[in-house]
C-alpha cells in the first residue's frame, strides 16, 4: 500500500493533469455523496441511472454544437436533465401516475432523441467519451464547474437542511404545515440533477451514479443516525475517489470504473462486516434484550 | 364601563362563539364522485366536534379540504387561527433515520420555520410531550424501534409541540391498542380544557359519545350537526346507513351546481 502512495505523491508533483483529477474528483465527491444520501432515504436510488439516459440528448447536441468542451456539454445535460426531471416531477403530482412510472417515460424518450442524435450526426467514439467520460482529462474550466456545484450543494444543504429532511421524512406533515413542500422537492432535485451533470464529464453519465449511490448505500450500513449517515457517505466518497485515483495511475486503468470499483468494494465489505451487515445481523438474532 | 365592553368581547372570543372555521356550499370531489356535497356550517372555537359516518362518507376528505392539503371544487373555506393535521394514511416513512425527540421536535415548524434555531425551550416542550404520551423512555431510539401504537403517541407529541389553535385528527385511533387509546383520548381532554378546537374523524360510536360534546353526522352533506346526543339517534344512523347504500357509480350528476 506505501509504494503506491509513494508514486502517487511524486505523480502530483509531476504531472498538473493528476492534481487537477485529485481536486476534480474530490469536490465530486465532496457533493455528489449527501445527493445519493437523501435519494437513498427518498427511495429514489434509481433515480440517477434514469438521469444517465435523461441527459443524453442534451449533452449530445451540445457535443454537436461546441465540440468536446465541458461548458457545452454540461450546459446541454443540465437542460435536457432539468427538463426530463421537473416534467416527470410535474406528472407525477398532478396525474395519477408515481413518480418511477413518469419518470421512466420521459426518459426513454430523451434516451432515444440522444441515441438518434448520436448516431445520425456524431460517431460512435463521442458516444463511447459521453459514456465513459475521463477524469484524467478534466481542465481548469471543468473543474471551475465542478467545485462551484459542489459548493452550491454544500450552501443549499446549510439553508434548507431541516426542511429537506421533513419532506422526506414526512412529506404530508410539511405539506400540511407550510401549504407547499414542492418548493424543496423540486430544490433538491434540481441540486441532484446538477451534481449528476457535474459528474458525468469526470466520470461518464454510467459511472457518475456509482459515486452517488455506492456510499451512500456502504453509509447506511454503518450508521444510523441521519448526521452520521452523512459523515460516513462523505468518508466513503473521498476514500474511493483517491484509492481509485492511486490504481487509476498505478495500473493503467481507466478512472471512473477504478473509483466506482473502489466504493464497491467498500460496499460489499460493508454489506458484510458492517455493524448494519448480514454478520452483525446474524449476531444480533441471537443476543437480544430481554425486556 | 370601557373595560367592561373590551371583556365582554375578549369572553366571547374565548368562550366559544368565536368561530374558527367556516365552509359554505362545500363541495369535494374523489375521482368524479361528489364525496362532501355542498356542506355549509361552522366550527366555533374551542368545539370538540367527532365527524362520523358511514365509509365513503367524506369524512376524510373534508378533514383534508379543511386542512388545506386538497383544495375545493365547489364553495369556500374560511379559516382563522393555526391548524394542525394528522392524516390518517400516514406519509411518514418509517424506516428514515430521525430519532423520537427529532419527530415530535418537527412540531416546531409553525413557529421556527425552515431557518430559525430551535431553543432550549423547544426541546423541553418536545421531551414534556413525549412524556405526556408516555414515550420518556424512547426519547433518543430511532423512530423505526416503535411499534404502532408508540408511533401514534409519538405523532400526537409532535402535535402538542405544534400547539396549534384548531386539531384535525383523521382516524387516529385506528390500529391502536386501547391503552394507547385511553392516553390519547386523555390529550384530547387536555386540548379541550386548554380551549382548543378539535375535529376528530372516529367510527366508535361509544367513544364519541363519552368524550366528544359535538358530532357531525356526514353523509356526503351534513345530515346531523350539533350537540353528541342529540346527533346520534337511532333514526339518524339508520338514514345515514340507508344513504350509503344508496350511492352507486351509475348516479346521475349533480344539475344544482
């Protein structure tokens, strides 16, 4: 472990593009683990993979229209990711369907305005970049966009923190008492739509969600207060973003998959010999209060 | 003379013809159905009114018109004063990580809001509330450790910490054991006392008449409103009964409004 941790420090040193990647990947995680923590509680941990396929269309014409560039691709994802998740939003409470079923048809049609896009005017090596993404190739303008979300998560976490956890704890009780919860429904999913474009140039639209749910799903094995639950997402998070950079650079390996890899292993760990594991479980059925 | 008229009005307020919510003409609609059909009365401050009737009644649904989670199709309501509201499907999920302390302490929403400090005072208020229900000893366990009826108490704490001025309480007795029953039927005595107006949705005809001075007979309108014993009478649960089994998905639609 010390040799690798060696060589990564003297890859800081040396290269600008493995310190950019280390502060990129770090502010990621920095956002995107509270995100997946509250999708988590809300049930919504799907949510991100139908985003995955929701910003394809946008980000494919921005590819179209600016090139490789983050500002174009971003901005497309962002727009066509806010478009699909307010329209699913907006579906689901005011027809009779559930917020999965809307959700799921309004981005299928975005998947396959994106696939059309991609296939009829781009190559499928764009297709193979959108997808994948890079960490490695993140720039100054990347990471701008990168550390402004994860600060504005961070602001609007600080701001409406007890409104956020009520509506999810009990959305009828904060419906009943302020007349409107929509108004942090529709701030937190504009906040998750955000970190999810924020991390799809990084780490490609697939792998982005890993760094959302996979410790957010590790820290609820391991704790159980909601401040805890947190703290350990943001652990996991970090952990993950720079193990997974050290193989990344070690091995020759791709960035994105090596830091998913990395949080799933923490996650299967975990599913193993956390306190909320299927061992501990096992323990506790035998030892138990009396009373 | 001066502050003789100044009391005399104070006392009305207090002393019940005030009145705290109004619905004219109400009509509430579930899918096309008409549930509530044009309801006009009143609710005076400090009442502690039971709404029973037959299922499909509307009872539910106005409780919600009332609290202003569904909005009305047809007529008005006017409200004066805070309202708190306990639905009977509950949306609390139960599993989310908040401690017993950390629900009823949402209570504080009405008057600390999404960005003002809970106080000192407002975690006694919780812990007292808590203790009233008989939840001391589950102060700090996660609200997923409670059963049912804990639950329930733990819901009714979060109502005293609201301390709201008018209490819709939809069901809240429905798969409760009767010990809990009796402690919660116990906080609603407390309410009364205080001078709070409460709407109670119920379906036990005992309990409705040993602790709620007033009931509303719903059976779409109002087919009986007033003092308990005066609402319950054979003949009126015997229409109301008759009336339920009246509504059928083919009836014709409503050519009055």
């Amino acid at each position: 472990m010390l040799i690798p941790n060696i060589e990564l420090f003297n890859a800081l040193g040396e290269f600008a593009f493995m310190r950019r990647a280390l502060v990129g990947s770090l502010a990621l995680a920095v956002g995107c683990a509270p995100v997946g923590v509250l999708l988590l509680l809300r049930r919504m941990s799907l949510f991100g993979d139908a985003l995955s396929h929701a910003v394809l269309p946008g980000a494919a014409i921005g590819f179209l229209l600016g090139g490789l560039s983050l500002p174009w691709l971003a901005g497309g994802g962002l727009v066509a990711g806010l478009l699909v998740a307010l329209a699913a939003g907006f579906a689901a409470r005011k027809t009779r369907l559930n917020e999965d079923a809307s959700f799921a048809g309004f981005y299928l049609l975005a998947l396959a305005i994106g696939v059309l896009i991609v296939s009829k005017w781009g190559s499928s090596v764009d297709l193979i970049h959108l997808l994948f993404g890079s960490v490695l190739a993140i720039d100054d303008p990347s990471l701008l966009i990168v550390s402004s979300v994860a600060s504005i998560t961070l602001i609007w976490l600080a701001l409406e923190y007890r409104g956020i956890v009520l509506e999810c704890a009990d959305s009828g009780f904060i419906a009943a008492t302020t007349g409107n919860g929509a108004r942090f429904h529709i701030g937190f999913v504009i906040i998750a739509v955000l970190n999810f474009v924020a991390a799809f140039q990084a780490m490609g639209t697939l792998m982005a969600v890993g760094l959302m749910m996979l410790p957010a799903a590790t820290a609820r094995l391991w704790a159980e207060r909601l401040s805890m639950l947190f703290v350990a997402a943001w652990i996991v998070a970090l952990a993950s973003c720079l193990f997974g950079l050290m193989a990344s650079y070690q091995w020759d390996l791709p960035s994105g998959p090596a830091i998913v890899l990395v949080a799933g292993g923490l996650y299967c760990f975990s599913l193993v010999f956390a306190p909320f594991g299927l061992w501990a479980q096992r323990r506790k059925a035998r030892r138990h209060h009396a009373i | 003379m001066y502050r003789a008229a100044i009391g005399c009005v104070v006392g009305v307020y207090f002393l019940g013809d005030a009145i705290v919510i109004e619905v004219e003409h109400l009509t509430l609609c579930y899918r096309d159905r008409a549930a509530v059909h044009a309801l006009t009365g009143r609710f005076v401050a400090g009442s502690h009114t039971a709404v029973v009737g037959p299922n499909g009644a509307g009872k539910s649904t106005l409780l919600a018109a009332l609290a202003g989670v569904k909005q009305p199709d047809e007529g008005h309501i006017h409200r004066h004063g805070a309202i708190a509201y306990l639905a009977q499907l509950s949306t609390l999920d139960k599993q989310f990580p908040l401690t017993v302390r950390e629900l009823a302490l949402a209570g504080t929403w009405q008057r600390r809001g999404a960005w003002r400090g809970l106080s000192k005072a407002d975690c006694l208020r919780a812990d007292a509330a808590l203790d009233r229900v008989g939840l001391s000893d589950f102060i700090q366990s996660p609200m997923g450790n409670l059963s049912g009826g804990q639950l329930q108490r733990a819901r009714f704490a979060r109502l005293i910490v609201e301390d709201a001025d008018v209490l819709l309480l939809d069901e809240p007795f429905a798969n409760v054991d009767t010990e809990t029953i009796a402690n919660l039927l116990a906080v609603q005595d407390d309410w009364h006392r205080a001078g709070k107006t409460q709407i109670t949705v119920l379906h036990d005809m005992s309990q409705v008449r040993a602790h709620y001075p007033q009931t509303l007979l719903l059976a779409q309108s109002a087919l009986a409103w007033g003092d308990t014993p005066e609402v319950l009478t054979p003949e009126n649960l015997q229409e109301a009964n008759r009336r339920a089994q009246h509504w059928r998905n083919d009836a014709t639609w409503c050519q009055e409004c």
